[in-house]
C-alpha cells in the first residue's frame, strides 16, 4: 500500500515537472529552463530515471490514481483531516493528465476537459464534507469522483493509462462503484411481474450514448426493456417519475452484459432518459422516453 503511495508520488514529481518542458517550448523559449529542478535535491532529478518515452499520460494517471486512493484510504480510516491537503491539488492532476495527452482526438480531448471542470467542482465539495467531517458527504463525494475518473479514463486507448494487465476491472486503483450509490438502490417503481407483451431493445455506449435516443412504448402494457451495455466502462438506464421522486425505471448494466425488466407505465408522455453513473448525463449520455396513449377498447373486441 504504501508502496504504491511511494509509487505515486514519484509519479506525481515526473508529472509537475513535464508540463514546464511542454510550456517552455510553446510559449516563453528558455525561460523556464531552470525551473524543473527548484527546490536543490538534485540527487534523483528525472535523470536516472527509465521512464519509457510513452510513460507521460501512464504518470499522469497513476499520480492521479495514487490521490484517489489516500483520499479514500483517509476517509476508510475516518482521518477525515487529512482530504483537504489531498482534493486540492486534484484539478491540478487532471491538467496534467490533459497536459500529457496530445494525442487525444479531439472530441475525447473534449470529453475530458469537461469532466476535468467537473474534477475541480467535487474536489471542492470533497474538502468543505471532508472539514466538516460528514463522512457520509465525503463518501458521496469519492463516488461522483469516481464516475469521472472512470468517464477520463474511457477517453482512451484499452491500457494506455494502466497497462490494461488484467482486463477493464484488473487494477486495484480503478475507480469502481460497485459498492456506491447502487447497492442500495430500491425497487424501481414502474417494474410488473405481469408477462410481457411487448420488448424495447437498447444499447448503452461508449462515448456515452442510448442507441436508440428516443424510446416508445404503449401506456399501460407490460413491456419488457432490455439493455445492452456494448461499452467498456458500467452505464444505467434511468426514468424518473413524473414527480421526480422516484425511479421509475432503472437499469444498471456492467460492461458486456445485458440488463432486463419488465416495466408497465400508465402516464402517457415524454421523459427525460439518463444515465445515473456519476458524470455520465453530464457527458451528454441522456435521452428520451415516449409512454404512448394507450388505445382504449383493443383489449376487449381482439
Ligand atoms: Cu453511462
């Protein structure tokens, strides 16, 4: 464990110093030069380093992962005081990644400098909950964070940040919401053990999508609605209630799997479709629910 911290913390160091390099050539020519070896521990400057050339966006991603964890490892151990030192320099971490990222096409590039603003929003929220010592908050917090580490990483290539080792679930420092705000979700109101009458097929995607974007089904017949997640990271299908109290539909589905229920809704009308994983509505994954008026007599005379 504290291995990996070490681990981070190197990383974190290489991380601080490249975007200076980067800087130094697009704008101000030498004027930065000095800078990376500030502070005079000129024993372990970078250069005795074996740094592959391709490390830039693995580095940044582990310090990232390497704060994640102390957070949560923090909150684990109730040092709820010690989570203002570690959310602060969260924006910071995410610029670096961006810093590191060149590469990236651009809608992706976009993708992640949207959540990046995001980052910044909850590390902010993390600290003041984590000051306050509500745990419960805190927690809240660490899930939303979650979904938009989980939503940075789908931005690119299968392993480019953690090697990929031992498939999408493998490293110990993934952001994971197993055990979040979906464990404990309650039965969807709108869901029926009446057989169903009818079927709705939908795939959830990635770059965080319905496929279809506009769902139909009939007021008032039982209808079974399936999701297919053809994505790598975990999506849901959510419908609120026309209150928005409750949910009316839902559907957690893991990469890979598919997702079934059979649901009747009685209110005709159009309903906001989203995806409940933190950062995901955010990223543009929603859509539309059209409950059709039901047709009146088709019961009784077929
Ligand atoms: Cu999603």
């Amino acid at each position: 464990m504290s291995k990996r911290i070490l681990v981070g913390v190197l990383a974190g160091a290489v991380l601080l110093a490249l975007p200076v390099v980067g800087s130094a050539d697009a704008g101000h020519g030498k004027k930065m030069e000095s800078a990376p070896r500030a502070g005079g521990h000129g024993d372990h400057d970078g250069h005795g380093m074996s740094t592959p050339a391709n490390s830039g966006v693995r580095g940044a991603w582990s310090a990232l992962m390497a704060a994640r964890d102390g957070i949560s490892a923090d909150l684990e151990a109730g040092a709820l005081n010690d989570i203002h030192a570690k959310s602060g320099p969260l924006p910071e971490l995410v610029a670096g990644l961006l810093a590191q990222s060149g590469d990236l096409e651009t809608s992706k590039r976009t993708r992640v400098e949207g959540a990046a603003k995001q980052v910044s929003r909850v590390a902010d929220a993390l600290h003041v909950a984590a000051d306050r010592g509500d745990a419960e908050r805190t927690r809240k917090e660490l899930e939303r964070l979650d979904g938009l580490l989980q939503l940075i990483r789908a931005q690119y290539e299968d392993g480019a940040l953690d090697g990929g080792m031992s498939g999408h679930e493998g490293h110990s420092a993934a952001p994971s919401n197993d055990h979040g705000a979906h464990a404990h979700m309650d039965r969807p109101v709108g869901v029926v053990d009446a057989a169903s009458q009818a079927t709705l097929r939908v795939e959830v995607l990635d770059p965080f999508r319905f496929q279809p974007e506009r769902l139909e089904l009939r007021a008032g017949v039982p209808t079974r609605i399936e999701v297919v997640n053809v994505g790598v990271v975990e999506h849901s299908l959510v419908v609120k209630t026309p209150d928005g109290a409750q949910d009316w539909v839902h559907l957690h589905v893991a990469p890979g799997v598919t997702e079934a229920a059979t649901y009747q809704l009685d209110e005709p009308g159009t309903y906001p479709v989203v995806c409940s994983v933190p950062g995901h509505t955010e990223g543009g994954m929603i859509g539309e629910l059209i409950v059709l008026a039901s047709q009146d007599g088709e019961h009784s005379r077929h």
